[in-house]
C-alpha cells in the first residue's frame, strides 16, 4: 500500500550524479547546500527508515546535522525517478543523506536516532507502507561507521527483546556498491514545504538504546563518543508521529 497518491551517485563531497529531476541545492530549514561540496569537519551516511519524508525531518532536526536531503539508494537502477522506485523494482529504498558536523555530532548519536525513529525490525515495510523501496537500511562511509552500526544493532537487538532487526548494513560507493540519487525536488524536505500532506508512518518503539559505553568498540570510544547525553533522549527520543506534532526547526542543545 503506497502513502500518496503522487501521479547521480555521489562522495561525500558531492560529485557524480544528481538525479534527472533535481534542481534545488538549498536547504529549506537549514539553509545549507544539500548537494556539496561540504565542509571540512563534516561526515556522512545514508540512511532508510521507511517513508523518507518523516525520516529526514528527524534527522535534519538532530543538533549538529549540518545537511540533509531525500534520495534513491541501494538498488542498480541508474537515474531512478519516483514513479519507478513505487513500483519496486528498481532495487532503491527510500533514504536519507545526513551530514553532520564532528565537533558537535557524533556518528554514534546518528546510528541512535536511526534505530530509534522507527521499527527496524520490520521487513520491507514502515507501518502502512510495504514494499521493497521503504525498507530498513544503513549505508555507511567507514569501517568504523560499520563496526558501530554492527554493535549498536546487536545492543539494540537485547533492548527490544531479542527481536532481530533487519538493517540492510552496505558500503556507499567507492567503498562498496551502493550508489545513491537525489530525489525530485518536491520531496526535498517535504513536511517542511508549503501545503505539505502531514504524514509519516515510522513506528519508534519507545525503547532507548544503552548507552554507548556499554556497546561502542574500546578502540573506537575516544573518537566516537556521544555528543549527545542521555538527557538528550529523555526529553526529546522518537514517540509515533513526533514530526508531525514538532517544529521544523532543529532542536537546541543544551536548552536556552
């Protein structure tokens, strides 16, 4: 069941494709360039939690995320446009490109708010939304983004139960195979644009992930330390629908 009825690979410096329909480069909230180059002092991951209209709203708001866009991941179909990616078969997800900047986010709080904004132990499909192209995943830009993910998954799995959690964990190009394409300029910050349909379908479980010195690789502690404390996710962890209910700015921290 499909959420609305809506009739080129890039580095972490911005080159190679764009995407066909794609014109903006200016942030509607943050005002930054979402198609680079970005500045030094940043990194970045992509990231699939389902419908990506709610996904980048919650990453765009975390503080210290210095850009975001809506893009086409994971699959082999060059150029891929919306219409295809809805049928299923061009092998994309749904994603999120994040960029955040080092000295005020951590990627180990990015890998937090991608588990805990949505289910992601469930497969193919968000809520309401089924299908291939809304499934769970993580592309990452390191060894040390993957090894996180890899400990942040398996922590997570134990605070959910024992439930296991379908990420699809895979390298971004030129590391690995995936190559990701920015979406058509409509969806770019979607929730946030002038006559916006207020819909998303995430399912955060309302369960926190431990913190990170219980989890994080010793090698990797000193480098990857949270940003972001515990007091943080108390007051601001995703509950249902939170980016309909919630501003569009992001979040100040520490508070005024």
């Amino acid at each position: 069941m499909f959420r609305r009825s809506l009739t080129r690979f890039l580095s972490h410096m911005g080159k190679g494709q764009s995407g066909m329909s794609s014109t903006m480069t200016e942030h509607r909230i943050l005002g930054t360039n979402f198609k680079g180059p970005f500045p030094e002092g940043t990194d970045s991951c992509v990231v699939a939690t389902g419908c990506f209209w709610g996904s980048e709203k919650a990453m765009w708001r975390m503080p210290g995320m210095y850009t975001t866009a809506v893009v086409y991941a994971g699959g082999p179909t060059k150029d891929p446009t919306y219409q295809k990616v809805c049928s299923g078969n061009t092998g994309h997800t749904e994603a999120v490109l994040c960029v955040w900047e080092t000295d005020k986010l951590s990627f180990t709080d990015v890998v937090r708010m991608y588990l805990q904004c949505h289910d992601p132990t469930q497969v193919n499909g968000q809520g309401n939304d089924r299908g291939t192209q809304y499934r769970t995943a993580l592309y990452y830009n390191s060894d040390d983004q993957k090894r996180i993910t890899e400990a942040a998954i398996a922590s997570y799995e134990k605070s959910l139960g024992g439930r296991t959690i379908a990420t699809e964990l895979r390298a971004l190009k030129p590391k690995g195979d995936v190559e990701y394409y920015y979406a058509e300029d409509y969806h770019q910050q979607y929730l946030a644009s002038p006559g916006a349909r207020q819909y998303c379908s995430a399912q955060p479980q309302g369960v926190q992930l431990e913190n990170a010195e219980r989890w994080l690789p010793e090698d990797l502690k000193g480098k990857y330390t949270p940003k972001l404390p515990e007091a943080f996710w108390e007051k601001h962890a995703p509950t249902p629908h939170c980016v309909l209910r919630e501003p569009h700015e992001q979040f100040k921290w520490p508070p005024a």
